[in-house]
C-alpha cells in the first residue's frame, strides 16, 4: 500500500509546457506558406460528446487511437525537429491531471517527486528563495529566506521571475521553474527579474547553496509581548513552533503573537501538531471527501496547551495550512486574529507515489474549520481588519509601518 502524503497547500507544484508558434497555410509559394494535403479529407468533428468512465477507457476507443494515429503521421511525416518519445509520454501523463481542469491536480516525473520530498524537509540546495505562482502564471518571490544567497544577492518580495538562465519562464509551471533554480552546489543561477519599482529588468548572478529553511523565528517585543513568525509549513516546522512557544513560555512573556502573514501553506500533519501543542482541547479541522463523508476529524489530544492571551497575523497570502492555523485557533477562542481576510484555499492534496517512482498530487477533499466552515474560495476574516498602507505583504515591513502588528500589540495587551 502507498503512503500517502497529505499537503494542506504550499506551493502548487505542477509540469506544463505552452508552445507559441506559427501556422502555415494556403497554396505553394506565396510568402513561405506551406500546403499539406491530407489523406483523411473532411475532419468530421465529434457530434455526439462521449461520456468515459477513466482515461483508460478513452485510450481504448477505435476513434481516440485513430485520432492518435493519425496524429502521429503527421508528426512522423512532416516534424521539423528531432522527436523525445520519452518526453513525449511524459506529456501524455501530464495531460491526463491537465484535464481535471484542478490547478492543485498534477503529475510529477521522477526527478519532480525527489524534489518535492527535498523541498517538505526543509533542506536543499539552491538560492534560497519561497516562491510562488497566480493564477495567470506569473512566478514572484514571497521573500528570500534569512542568511540565504538570495538575500545576499539583493532579491527582494514580489519580485517577478522572468527568466532563468537565459529561458523565458512565461507559462511555465511551478515545479518546472524550482528545477531549474536549483542545480548542484557551487554552481551560479543567472536570473532576469521584473521589479515593479525599477523601470528596467534587473539581473543577478546567485550562486547556489547547502539552503535550511528555517520556517520559525521568535523574539520579545516591547511590554513583554512574545512574537513567533511562521513562513511556511514544513516536516520540521511543527518541532521549531514549539521549542519557540516553550522558549518564550520560559522567559516569562505576558502574551504571543504568531504571524503566519504570506505563509502560503504546506504540511497538514505539521499544522495539525502545531494546533494541538496551542489549544485546550477541541476540534482542529476536519476534512471531507467529494461526497460530503468525513474523512479524518482531527482533535486536540495532547493535553499540551497556551495558557496565555494570543492574536495571529493574517493576510490575503496566509493560505491553506495557514488557514486552518487561523480558523482553528479564531473558532475555538484561543486567539484573535488581526490583518486582512486570508487567501481561502479551503482543499487538501493527497501525493500518491506511483510504481515507476513517479508520483500524482490530486485533491481529495475539503477542509472545514472547528464551527463547520467552508472557506474555499472565501477565506477567513480577522476579528480585526487592518491594512498596511501602499503594500499587500509584510515582508521585511518596518516596524514603524507595520499597521497590522502595532494592532496585534494593542489587542493583545487588552486581553492580557
């Protein structure tokens, strides 16, 4: 039986590659057109839609391997360029998840799975930079991780990835664009960047590292206010959250701030344990599957909890496993949240290796918060809504200018 790797969001890891070309057209000679006669005469488009139970059903079809067939004499008889049949097969996979028409739903080769496991340990080699991708493909950076080359470099949050190593990343995917950021240590990453400050692009030459990604940092502000920054959800995040909670704990802190502010997500069961070292008791999520059936309610079981006032940080990036952080701990009591209304990725992926060494992420459910809420699509409002003036993240924000943590402060030391 596979071991299946449940993510609560993160970075959404996908292969695809879109192709822009020309098409040649009408009769010979005139202005390099080209004329293939065909020996199928009139195409007959498809009037009545088929209805197939899987894909294997569809391969199985006379009309779909006629199609097929027909497809592959063409490119047999007429392709310019040299044919990768294994590239080839690969696409076929790809665009079997593709269909699904689910962004979260993808298809991972060999060489993505391994990078996929790397990348939730929280160690690998590369520049040390969280990215992310929207939903009209644009790749930009959430922030360079502390003490990365990234940082050293200058890369900055929100910068927008144009190219990597000479290659325009247009339309290209999340998992694609990671793979060729990284590379062996000691090797140098050549990046055209578009910053939305500068007039012009900006290049940087970074060279490639042995990164941790420490997702958890913590420190006492002024009137003995404990704040612990979580940037994303990992294997190893859970055992930081809570050597940074006994830590602050220890020295005698009033109350806690966690700022899961542009957390894009990850790792359920590391979510999970965090909620329950936080809560006295109670429900943390719960999932259900396409047809309404609870699969997994996950409680606080424990008996480890914060017996101290608390607020978390939120804003329109805190995502998926940062959501169920914040609905868990707003819908029980335990904290209040200040900032603006997260990201709404309400949906869980389930990584299932397959025998070959490749792998599928597909979604499998939907989470609801502990009073029963859907926040697809919807995301979650704070208790108190602030915004940080001219800027979405908060991103190495200044004190001075973090509205949003001056507000968390205020509250906090209402509730102490």
């Amino acid at each position: 039986m596979f071991k299946k790797k449940l993510l609560a969001g993160g970075l959404v890891l996908a292969l695809a590659l879109s192709a822009v070309g020309c098409s040649f057209t009408g009769d010979n000679g005139g202005g390099g057109s080209i004329n293939i006669e065909t020996d199928s005469g009139k195409t007959k488009a498809a009037e009545d839609k088929k209805e197939y139970q899987n894909v294997s059903d569809m391969l199985d079809d006379r009309d779909v391997q006629k199609k097929i067939d027909e497809i592959n004499r063409y490119i047999d008889a007429y392709f310019y360029f040299d044919r990768d049949s294994d590239r080839q097969e690969e696409s076929l996979y790809d665009g079997i998840m593709n269909g699904l028409d689910d962004p979260y739903s993808v298809y991972y080769t060999a060489e993505e799975y391994a990078d996929l496991q790397e990348d939730n340990s929280g160690e690998y080699f590369g520049i040390g930079a969280v990215v992310t991708q929207d939903a009209s493909m644009k790749v930009s950076v959430v922030r360079p991780i502390k003490g990365s080359p990234a940082e050293a470099a200058g890369l900055m949050a929100d910068d927008v990835i144009v190219e990597v190593d000479g290659t325009e990343i247009i339309d290209q995917e999340l998992t694609l664009v990671v793979e060729m950021i990284r590379g062996e240590k000691g090797t140098t990453a050549h990046l055209k960047i578009y910053r939305p400050s500068e007039d012009d692009y900006m290049e940087f030459d970074i060279q490639r590292a042995d990164v941790e990604n420490v997702t958890v940092d913590y420190k006492i502000l002024d009137d003995n206010i404990g704040y612990i920054s979580v940037t994303q959800f990992y294997g190893n995040t859970d055992e930081e959250y809570k050597e940074a909670i006994d830590d602050l704990v220890a020295a005698g802190v009033d109350g806690i701030i966690v700022d899961v502010r542009d957390n894009p997500g990850g790792l359920l069961d590391s979510v999970v344990n965090m909620c329950e070292y936080t809560l006295d008791g109670g429900n943390i999520v719960t999932t259900k599957d396409r047809d309404g059936k609870v699969i997994a309610s996950y409680d606080d079981k424990d008996g480890h909890n914060v017996a101290l006032p608390m607020v978390v940080l939120t804003n329109g990036n805190s995502a998926s496993a940062s959501e169920i952080f914040a609905g868990a701990m707003k819908d029980t009591n335990t904290a209040k949240l200040v900032g603006t209304t997260t990201f709404g990725k309400g949906i869980v992926q389930s990584v299932l290796p397959l025998s070959d060494g490749t792998a599928i992420k597909i979604t499998v459910a939907k989470y609801f918060t502990p009073s029963g809420n859907d926040i697809h699509e919807v995301g979650i409002e704070p208790d108190y809504e602030v915004e940080l003036k001219d800027r979405q993240n908060a991103v190495n924000v200044e004190y001075e200018d973090d509205l949003q943590l001056q507000k968390a402060e205020e509250v906090i030391k209402g509730m102490m």
